[in-house]
C-alpha cells in the first residue's frame, strides 16, 4: 500500500545558532528544490510552514509567478512541481488540512542531522511503510531549518529519522543544506 506523503518545511520553531526559539526566513531555492524532490518521489503536497505574514505575501507572489499561464506554457516541469507547494501558519494548519483531506491524522515524522533518542533506521522504517495496510495514517515528514526543528516541537513527534551520515559515520560531517537532505530521505524511503 502506498501511504500519502506530506512533506512539511518548517521555519517554526526553530533553533538560532543561540539555541533560542525563532522564525526563520523561506529560501526561494528550497521552494523550487524541494518542491521537485517532493514531486519525483511521489509526494501530495509540500507544506511550507511560516507564522509570518511578510513571509506569505513574498512566498505567494513566487507561487503566482509560477502559475501563470506563461509560465506552464514554458516552465511546465517547474511550475507542476511548484503546484504541490501550499502555504501554512502553523503546523496545526498543516495537520487540519491533511486530515481534511485524508480523513486521518498524519504520523509526524521528524528528520534531523543530529542524533536523537530512539530513532529508527531508513531500512527499518522503509520496511515499516511497505508493510502498511489500507486505511494506515498519511506520513507528514518533517524537515528543519536554520539550526534544525526546535525541541518544543517534539511533543507533536511520532517518529525520528536516524541521522545521515557519509563514509566517517557519525564523527564526520553530515550538516546537509535540507534541499540536500530532502533528496537523500526522500530517495532512501520511497526510490526504487
Ligand atoms: C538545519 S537545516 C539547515 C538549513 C540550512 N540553512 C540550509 O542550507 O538548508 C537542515 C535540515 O535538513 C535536514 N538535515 C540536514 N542534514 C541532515 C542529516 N545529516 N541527516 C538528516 N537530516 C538532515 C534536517 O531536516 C535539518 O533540520
């Protein structure tokens, strides 16, 4: 059974390199970059996560732009990809909507470059999935920015992604810029 997936970038609540709690800016290249990755591997909807209001009006004119007749004319690999994209306040937002539309509420998926207590493997949790029956709870795959997802954030967490890491494991470097890690999850949980 294919689960419906919901990839959610937030830029609430974040870390700062402080460790305090803020909002983080939307990157236009994660916009297009992740929206294509989400696209690939079969994703429904990218969620793009922001409580600040300056922040839709800039992201809705980028989704304008793309939308535009020329541009699907033109652009149509972009522009399909960037139609997934959809705006949100607050991951409440996010969960209402996926429950709207599948009628169940999400597992919430978190992937970080650090390590966190008991998270599960990309095999194991791979496995997870392919075993799901009807009727299973859509996934809603949860990236960070700035300095990663904030730890006021976990109480809404069912699962979490082991680290990735290259060929030194995890004494090596693995902070990924999250268009990179996308890609990477994406690939290792849905790629054939
Ligand atoms: C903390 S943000 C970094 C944002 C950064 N400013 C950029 O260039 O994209 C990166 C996000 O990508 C994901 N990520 C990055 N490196 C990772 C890794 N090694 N393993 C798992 N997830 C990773 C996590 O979702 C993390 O919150």
């Amino acid at each position: 059974v294919q689960v419906p997936v919901y990839v959610v970038l937030l830029h609430y609540p974040i870390q700062n390199r402080r460790g305090d709690i803020v909002a983080t800016s939307v990157t236009n290249l994660d916009i297009h970059d992740i929206s294509r990755t989400a696209c690939t591997y079969g994703a429904k909807r990218l969620f793009m996560v922001t409580p600040i209001e300056d922040q839709h009006r800039l992201v809705n004119r980028v989704l304008e732009h793309w939308s535009s007749e020329g541009a699907q004319k033109w652009h149509r690999d972009r522009s399909e990809a960037i139609s997934l994209v959809q705006l949100a306040h607050s991951f409440d937002e996010v969960k209402a909507e996926i429950e709207k539309e599948t009628g169940t509420c999400p597992e919430v998926v978190l992937t970080d470059a650090r390590s966190l207590p008991k998270s599960v493997s990309y095999r194991e949790y791979r496995k997870e999935l392919e075993e799901r029956q009807e009727g299973s709870p859509p996934l809603a795959l949860v990236l960070g920015t700035g300095w990663g997802v904030a730890s006021e954030f976990y109480p809404e967490v069912d699962r979490i992604l082991d680290p990735i890491y290259g060929p030194t494991g995890e004494k090596g470097y693995n902070h990924l810029s999250v268009r990179a890690a996308a890609a990477a999850i994406m690939d290792r949980l849905f790629g054939q």
